[in-house]
C-alpha cells in the first residue's frame, strides 16, 4: 500500500494533535508546535494510516529518511510493516528516532530481536514534577530558592503573560542573545534554532502557545513559551534571558511553571544536545525522569 505522506502545516494541528495528546508518549518530538516549527529544517511530513498517526522527515543533509514510531491503537505491527515498506521505497532499512523504553518494548513484541537499538544520550528528555519547578521547595532546591530570592531582591520586575503583541520585543531580545551567544562552532545550529523559534512566534494563536515574560523598568529582559505534550506532560520549547540581570533565566523558568495549568503533573524541558553547560544546568534542577532515547534500525535478513 502506498502511504499518502503530506508536509506538516499549522492547518493540521487538529488532526495531529488527535493522536499526540491521547497519547501516552511524553517526548518533546510529539509536542504539534516543535514539529511545525523545525519542518524547515527536515522537511517533516504525516499520514494517517488505518487509527494510526505515521511521521516521517529527513535527516543526514536531507539524504536519508527516518521515523517518528507509529502513534494510535490498532495492529501496531501492520503499522511498522507500512513504515518498513515505505523506507525501502526509499532505499533504506527502517529507522526511528526518538525511541522510549515504552516504544522499545511495543516493538520487540512486534518483532522480538528484529532491532537495533543505539542510545542517544544528547537526545534524552529532562522531565520534571510541574510543581517542584513552580514552587522550588525542599532541602535539592535550596540553591534554586536563593537564586530566586535574591533577583526578587535586586529588581523590581513584572511578570506578563506573552502575547503576540509582546512579540516584537521578544524579537528584539533574542537578536540581543543570539548576538552574545553565537561561535563560529555553533553558529549554524543557533540559526536554525532561531529560525524554528521565530516561526513559532509568528504563529503563536495558531500553535496554541502559551507563555511568559519578565519585565524590568518596562523592558523585556526575558521570556519563555511553550505548549501541551499530552494530556498530563506541558512541553517548554524556548527560554531566552538578557544574562547582565543575573537570575534571569531562574526567575522566568519558576513564575512560567507557576502557570502552567495543574493539569498538567510533567513540565518537559527538552534535550541537552550534548552541550556541557546545558547538561549542568538541566541536572541542577533534578529531573524526576531522564527520557531515554534511541535511535532504532531494523535489521537486515540474510537469505
């Protein structure tokens, strides 16, 4: 069977997000708004198969095509056999991305050894309890509560609600730290995070995004944004801060937690990347659940 593969676009947030947020899958790749916002980059596409959500997209300078593993209830094998069908066409052995231990455990039953599994440490997800992050309390967020304490101290700033109105400013801020920021060894990657981070902006109502700015002496000096995972699992996509206020960046992440609807147990504040400075900051905020994921390659028959 031939799947009908279409380009991801905010026109098909409804019928995405049909499947992602019944989903149990807590993983940053699933939140609508991160799959929108980085289809620039790898030409993400969708097709819905029988009760099935099937996500492809391209990786490797484009050259090579990967998955998302198949979302919905039905026979999940059928799926996976449509997946492997579709690779081949394209001449490659299956591969999916972003594979959990709750995945790993569907496909094995599926195909008991038919895998190879390659754990992508730079890829894991950092989850954390929604109310530690808003309320900071207890003896491992002492150094946290300080930081805090001590900016509420040093300015007095505002806490606003980010609304498209406000988005010129965030623009204007995130010039200001990409700027700052930028080397000649990250540089490509911190413009496709900006590009990802601009169309998310720009379409703010339609992605159903929600989020929050700090405010000092009637300027933006930080701002955060963000949106629903599944139904108990709220995902922080960006979260950029002028450093010269120091406790900037922990004073946005604690009063944007402190909204997050109660619904949701889990803020998922996304991967590492690999980035030594990143990964410290991340483990300081101790984790309730560090995702693992992995890279998966069905494997070969020999005749």
């Amino acid at each position: 069977m031939q799947l009908d593969f279409n380009p991801i676009t905010v026109d098909d947030k409804k019928t995405i997000t049909s499947f992602t947020l019944s989903s149990p899958l807590r993983n940053c790749d699933l939140a609508f708004s991160n799959m929108c916002s980085w289809r620039f980059l790898y030409q993400s596409e969708f097709a819905v198969y029988k009760n099935f959500l099937l996500i492809r997209f391209r990786i490797e300078d484009k050259n090579r095509i990967a998955y998302m593993r198949p979302i919905g209830s039905g026979d999940f094998k059928d799926a996976l056999l449509q997946l492997e069908e579709d690779s081949w066409q394209h001449g490659h052995p299956l591969l999916m991305l972003g594979v959990t231990p709750v995945s790993k455990d569907l496909l094995e039953e599926a195909f008991p050894g038919e895998f190879t599994y390659i754990p992508e440490r730079d890829y894991f997800d950092y989850i954390y309890l929604r109310e530690d992050l808003a309320t900071l309390k207890g003896k491992k967020f002492q150094a946290k509560r300080n930081h805090v304490n001590k900016f509420k101290k040093q300015y007095a700033y505002e806490y606003v609600p980010l609304t498209p109105e406000l988005i010129p400013e965030c623009l204007e801020l995130e010039a200001k730290w990409y700027k700052a920021n930028r080397t000649d060894a990250d540089q490509e990657e911190l413009r496709e995070e900006r590009q990802s981070m601009i169309f998310a902006l720009q379409h703010f109502k339609e992605l159903d995004l929600m989020g929050g700015a700090i405010r000092i002496d009637n300027q933006l000096v930080a701002f955060t944004f963000g949106s629903p995972i599944n139904q108990d699992t709220f995902g922080v996509h960006v979260e950029k801060a002028d450093t010269h206020y120091d406790g900037a960046y922990s004073i946005i992440n604690q009063e944007f937690a402190s909204r997050i609807p109660e619904q949701y147990l889990y803020i998922n504040r996304e991967e590492d990347l690999g980035i030594p400075g990143l990964r410290q900051a991340k483990l300081s905020y101790n984790p309730t659940i560090l995702l693992p994921k992995a890279a998966v390659i069905k494997k070969i028959k020999s005749e």
